[in-house]
C-alpha cells in the first residue's frame, strides 16, 4: 500500500488565503456576505491546494447533499432496452450536471424493489426524487409521500386522491393522438386502428382517448392492446388483420410499437404507406428514421421532458432552502406536440 498524502484542510485554504476559517466555510458552501475579492483568494487557495469539500460536513451546512434519485418504475431489461428511456435520463443528467448534482438511479424490478427504493428515499441519501413511468397500482407514490421528499413525476399522475401538490411534467399525449388520426382521415383512410401501450400508464390513456376523439364511432376491433415494446407492436398489429383485414391505417402509440406494426405489415404482404398507413408517436430517431419506410410520428421533447424536470425539483429545493427564502412554487409543465412527416404515412 502507498503512501498518501493528507487531505487540505478548511484551515490549511485559510491560512494559504489569509482569511478565517469561517469565510472558507462560507465561500466552499455558497453562502452570502463575503467581499468578492475574499471570495477570489479562497478560490484561488481551494485550487491550488487541491481542497475537496467533505460531503458529510458540507451537508450539516447546507442541508444538501447535492444528490437526486432518478426512479424509473420498469425493469431493467426494458430500460436499457427503450431509447426512450436513455433519451429522459440524458435530459436529466445534462440539468442535473449543470447544477453540480449527482444523480442516483433506482430501478423496480418488483414489489420488493418498491420497499427497497421507499426505504432509500425515507434514509436522507438524497434531496429529492424525479419519478417516471408510473403504472396505475404502484406503490411509489404513496412511499414517497412517506418519505417526505420533494418529487417531480414524469407523466400525468394517475392515481386517486388530493394531486393539488403533486408536480409533473408531461407532453400533450391527447392532442397529438388527434393531429395522428387526422392525419390519417386526411389521407382518406376510414378503417383506422390504434395500437395502444399499457393502459395503467396515463400516456396510453390519453393517446387513446385522443384516437377515440377523432374515430368517434370506431369498431372496437380496430383497438389492440399492447405494452410499448417491439414485440408488442407485433402482437397487436397481427390481431389487427386477423380481426379487420381491410385495415388501411394504424396509428401505434409509440414508435418501438409501430416498428414492429410495419415488420408484419411487410410479412403479410402489405405495402405502406399504400395499403396501410402507419404512424408512431415519440420521434425517436434511432428508430423513426431506420424504419422501412421512414416513420411518420408525433414528436414530443423526450430529453427537454428530463431537462425540466430535473429543472423544477432543482427550483423547489432552492425555494426551501435557509438562505433563498420563499418564491413561488414549481408548477406543472404540459410540452406541446408536433406531427413529423416521413415515408409511413
């Protein structure tokens, strides 16, 4: 084993900078009422010493720990399966960078890893939670009320009871549902179908619910189940023909879902966009822009969804915090949609 040398010290930057102990303490931990040009020599001594604050103690300060739980109510297999998911945790991570946080991610696999996350949350590891793809009967919600942490959701809450406090960030699911199916009655399709994604989750009701708006009178054969994934794209689509072979145009409630739609479209023979049109939601490039043709969706701002919500728990903690006083709280944010036009439709 080496060696190491010893760590500076808060009165080693002190002495190398000519100042008190105390204004280090102030300077390294943000606060106020200290002189700028003593804020410039104890910077100058932080550098040059190589000083790191101590967490622990800083914390005692602060009340911070400059650390946010990043909770993602999924397996990890279909996390780091979705691009949707790497694109929300990059917004993330890119707000949460900028503000010198550290983002700690926790991932559910089931109802023990619901205990496990409650647990973590209530400890004091973190100063809050950014929470995303909620279903109906999860846990979560209620375990964090427990824990008592400031938390931003991704997604429309969809659970009962007071959601007045509740702060979320989420795209305009129905809205742009409605510009798709347009879209495709522009065309001059009437056999319409939807592919829908896991309907406990409140972005698959609303895209319904928005398909439903338009297709007012539908078939309910034309309405297949399915759960966001490839795979599930399949399913559905092939029950789709089963039940309505004469289907001239689907609207998939996310892309992943229509890639797999447009596989067994092209399997049986279908050619699109001139038997069936098809068109995703999401945008997501790495897949919309390699599908055969190129995928007509509807664009909602994946990382920006991250970005603000990491944006507004970063506003929250800042507002309770000693020192900034009290501002107006963080409120939801609803991000508009918009219809990109490819080869599919």
């Amino acid at each position: 084993m080496t060696d190491t040398a010893p760590r500076p010290t808060l009165e080693a930057v002190a002495a190398r900078a000519g100042v008190s102990r105390a204004t280090v303490s102030r300077v390294v931990n943000g606060g106020d009422g200290v002189r700028d040009i003593l804020v410039e020599r104890v910077r100058k001594a932080v550098d040059e010493l190589g000083y790191v604050p101590n967490q622990a103690a800083r914390s005692l300060v602060t009340r911070r720990h400059d650390a946010v739980a990043v909770v993602v109510a999924e397996p990890e297999t279909r996390v780091f399966a979705d691009p949707f998911f790497a694109l929300q945790l990059r917004g993330i991570s890119k707000e949460l960078t900028a503000h010198d946080n550290q983002l700690v991610l926790l991932l559910t696999e089931g109802r023990d890893d619901h205990a496990r996350v409650g647990r973590y949350l209530a400890g004091g590891h973190v100063d809050g939670a950014l929470v995303f793809s909620l279903h109906l009967d999860d846990p979560l919600p209620e375990l964090i009320q427990r824990a008592g942490i400031p938390t931003v959701f991704g997604g429309r809450p969809g659970w009962s009871g007071d959601r007045r406090e509740v702060v979320y960030v989420d795209s305009d699911n129905r809205g742009g549902a409605r510009d798709a199916v347009r879209h495709l009655a522009g065309l001059g399709r009437n056999r319409i179908a939807h592919i829908t994604g896991a309907l406990d989750q409140t972005s698959a009701a609303d895209r319904l619910d928005g398909y439903r708006d338009v297709m007012v009178d539908a078939d309910p054969r034309l309405i297949a189940e399915a759960d966001f994934t490839p795979a599930g794209g399949e399913r559905a689509m092939r029950e789709l023909l089963d039940r309505c072979p004469d289907v001239d145009a689907v609207f998939a409630a996310n892309d992943l879902m229509a890639s797999g739609a447009l596989r067994v479209l092209r399997e049986s023979g279908r050619r699109v966009p001139g038997d069936v049109a098809v068109i995703g939601f999401d945008d997501m490039r790495p897949v919309a822009e390699q599908t055969d043709p190129p995928l007509t969706t509807v664009r909602q701002d994946i990382e920006e969804m991250g970005r603000l919500m990491a944006r507004l728990l970063l506003r929250g903690l800042d507002r309770t915090a000693p020192q900034e006083g009290v501002g107006a709280p963080p409120s939801s944010v609803v991000l508009p949609t918009t219809l990109v036009r490819r080869g599919s439709a």
